[in-house]
C-alpha cells in the first residue's frame, strides 16, 4: 500500500510541483481517507522520503561487510554505492526525485533530517574500525569522516543534477571522494 500510496504522489508532485500538492489531494488519487493516509505516512515529506531509513541501513550493512583491514574512507565509498543503485534502472525518475529534494524547501530539511540518522548508523562502525569509542567527544575522527563522506555525495548529486545525469552518479562520487585522497 504504501508503495501504490508513493507512486500516486510522485505522479501529482511531478504534475503539480511538491508545495501545490496537498494531503487530501494525495489521499483521493490514492483512493484513501486523510486518516488512512497518516496511518501510513507521518507527513507529506514521508510519502517522498520513506525509503532513506532502509537505505541508510543498507549503506550502514554495506560498511559492516567490507574487510576489516580496508581504509574507512574506502569502505564508505563502497557503502555508498547503495546510493547509485537507489532508483538505477529509472535514471529519470530519479533525477525528478534529485531537482524535488532541492526544489522544495521543507523536503530538504526532513531530507537532511533523516540522512542525520545515517551518521549515528555508520559512526560507531567507522570509530570500532579506527579503535575508538564512539562515545568518545574529543576524538572527532569517524564523525568527521562520515560527515565528509556525506558532503562528497551531496556534491556528486548537485553535479549529477546540474549535468542531466549525463555523468553516472557512481563516476562522481567517486571524483568527490577522491578529490580528498588526492
């Protein structure tokens, strides 16, 4: 249900924009009361974002099921491959996805939200891999490096938008990454 709830709304967000498609809106192309709606979704921005909690935890296994000895930085570029593969047989529809995330002001701060959660998924594994705690507040080291890895795939995403997805995103997540290994 709340996959056939998802594409509905994709469908009138990409007719209407985000911020012109209301709830109720949603819930009568769904064939759904506003009740039956939030029973599903907490929000509006849910019915978009409801996939990142399980990306963010197949990003967080990916990283657990690379080899011990590899490099942090590494495991994490391999654990965001998740992200290319996100939507990778429909390269349009997800680069709809992309330009809505940025378009609509609301959606990027849930969006920024929940990716938040991905830091305390993959901290205390990059921390066990530097043999730290990640309780520890004064060794900065695992948040510094997820957040940076963060901040790669974001800039990769702005070029992989900013390019028509002319560019696989896998190519520029890697020259994101990269450019701090140089």
């Amino acid at each position: 249900m709340r996959a056939e709830v998802s594409a509905v709304a994709f469908r009138l967000f990409a007719e209407q924009g985000f911020d012109k498609t209301t709830v109720d809106q949603i819930a009568s192309a769904a064939g759904l009361s506003r009740a039956t709606l939030f029973r599903y979704f907490g929000t509006k921005e849910d019915v978009v974002l409801g996939d990142l909690e399980d990306l963010g935890r197949d990003i967080a296994r990916r990283f657990a099921e690379r080899p011990t000895d590899e490099r942090p930085w590494e495991s994490l570029r391999h654990a965001f491959g998740a992200l290319t593969e996100f939507n990778a047989d429909e390269p349009e529809k997800a680069l709809a996805y992309v330009r809505m995330l940025c378009e609509a002001p609301s959606l990027k701060a849930r969006h920024w939200e929940r990716r938040q959660t991905w830091q305390g998924l993959l901290v205390p594994e990059v921390s066990r891999r530097l043999g730290t705690d990640p309780a520890a507040a004064e060794d900065p080291r695992a948040r510094a490096l997820v957040a940076s890895a963060l901040a790669c795939t974001d800039a990769a995403t702005d070029a992989w938008t900013a390019c028509d997805g002319t560019i696989p995103l896998a190519v520029l997540i890697d020259r994101a990454m990269g450019a701090l290994t140089a």
